[in-house]
C-alpha cells in the first residue's frame, strides 16, 4: 500500500511540477488524502494549504441505508422513472427534499474509516486549513452539526477565515455581479450559472445545497482573507471532484480533486437489492411520528 501511495504522490508531483495546477485521481482510503494534503503542506506551506471534505459516504457514512444518500437517489430515480411505485416517499422532488432534510439529519453515523477523524486532526495540529463541504442544505445545520461532533469531528480547529462570518444563510453570488463574488462572466456562461439557493457556512462547515462545489468553494476562498496557495478536495461523487477540478483549472491555486471510493461497495449493493429494509424503515418512522 504504501508503495501504490508513493507512485500516487509522484504522479501528482510530476504534474504540478509540468505546469498543470488541477488533477483528478481515486484514493480507496483517506490516508492517501492525509498524505496528499501533507505534501503539499511541505510544499508552499501549512498555512497555505485548504483540505475541503465532503460529508456524506466520506467523513461519515449512514448506520443504515434509510435516510443516506443512496436511499436519495433512489427515490430521486424512482420519481423520474415510477412516480407511481408504492415504494416512493414523496410526490414530488421538492417534497422528497423536504422529507430528506428532517430524516437525514437525524439519523445515527459512524466515521466511514475508523482513523478519519485521527487523519483530521493530524492536519489541524499541522496548522493545515480544513473545512467540510456538504451539498446538505442550510435547514440541515444543527443536526449536521450534531452528526460530526458525536464522532469526534472538530472542524472550529483550523477554518478558512473569512469576511464577516455570520451563522444565518446567504446567497453565495448575484447574477451579474459575477466579479463582486470572486467569479467572472465567462465561468457564470460556461457552467450555465442560474439563481442561486441560500448557503451556510460557520464552524469550518460549508452547506452549498447541492450547488456546484467548485463554484461555491470560489465564492468563500473570494471572501477570505487567506491566502490559498493549494487545495485538496476529496468528495465520493465523480461530479463534485469534475466540477471543483473545472473549476479551478485556469486558476493559480495547485487543486488536488479525489474521488474517494471506500463506499462504493456499500451503495452497489443498496442499488442491486431489494429496498425492503428501507421500505419498512420508512413505515415505521411515519408510524413514530404519527404517535402522540
């Protein structure tokens, strides 16, 4: 293992040292990421380096399959291609959003590898900027909050500062006043910008609401005052990891976009089986509910 990590880290020197700021690559365990991270640490400095971490089948992963992000997508897919499956929650996406966001958040987690929360730490105490970049919504905070303190997470350590911190959500950028947001017209025509959803960021966590995490992360490196010299962003959806490395590719911060795979196993086999599980689940958290 350490051998195949050794070649990795080669392999992303190599390209930075040609010229190409932005690299996409797969880790199977967070200890590539803590080494990437620790690399370019020793590179341009501690100080220098953001690490952006996906929360979701990343830093945690659901007890239980009812209420992850597998059991989303599913019912996001089931109401695309079988809005009348008996097995579908809610009528509409926005209703499934709804739902999503009281369950999710209240559901019980556990680190996805055991030594991730030691991993962070480790990259704290080397003065390395680090803050969680989830597609959860601002509504979710509390129990998001909840989820990462309950496993030992701690992300007030070391955030990325920024201008007028504030808890309450707002609008990571304006149509047409790209530049007032640290984007440019040709990146808000390119990547098909339309009206933003309200956004949170505090205690070092970043809720973009399914927005473009490229995109986002531009908007709060835009209102820090630190100077970012390289980033490491690990996330376990290819999207996320193309659109930061999209994102960032003209840019003069080196970015490092890992797609982290230690989860892929669990979804498969959550989209190859039954949902029966998940179906029950579901029923019998409409029942407590209903319960005076």
């Amino acid at each position: 293992m350490k051998k195949i990590i050794s070649k990795l880290l080669f392999f992303i020197s190599f390209f930075f040292f040609i010229g190409v700021n932005a690299a996409t690559l797969t880790a199977q365990h967070f200890k590539a990421i803590q080494d990437q991270a620790l690399q370019l640490a020793h590179q341009v400095g501690p100080t220098h380096v953001l690490v952006a971490l996906d929360m979701d089948n990343t830093l945690l992963t659901a007890n239980h399959d009812f209420g992850s992000p597998q059991w989303y997508d599913w019912q996001t897919q089931l109401l695309k291609n079988d809005p009348h499956s008996p097995e579908l929650v809610a009528p509409t996406q926005d209703a499934l959003i709804r739902i999503s966001t009281v369950v999710t958040q209240n559901i019980r987690m556990h680190p996805t590898e055991s030594d991730i929360p030691a991993s962070v730490k480790t990259l704290q105490q080397q003065g390395i900027k680090v803050i969680v970049i989830t597609a959860r919504n601002a509504d979710m905070r509390p129990g998001t909050e909840n989820q990462l303190e309950r496993n030992a997470f701690d992300f007030q350590r070391t955030p990325l500062p920024v201008a007028f911190p504030t808890p309450s959500p707002y609008l990571p950028y304006q149509i047409n006043q790209w530049k007032k947001f640290g984007l440019s017209s040709a990146e808000a025509k390119t990547l098909n910008l339309s009206s933003p959803r309200w956004v949170s960021y505090w205690k070092g966590i970043f809720m973009v609401a399914g927005q473009n995490k490229g995109v986002m992360l531009q908007t709060l490196l835009h209102r820090s005052p630190t100077v970012i010299r390289a980033i490491v962003f690990a996330d376990d959806q290819q999207k996320n990891v193309n659109d930061m490395e999209q994102a960032f590719r003209s840019s003069s911060i080196r970015v490092v976009s890992i797609r982290y795979s230690y989860d892929d196993n669990a979804v498969k086999t959550f989209d190859y089986n039954r949902k029966t599980q998940v179906d029950h689940a579901w029923k019998r958290y409409v029942q407590q509910l209903s319960q005076p």
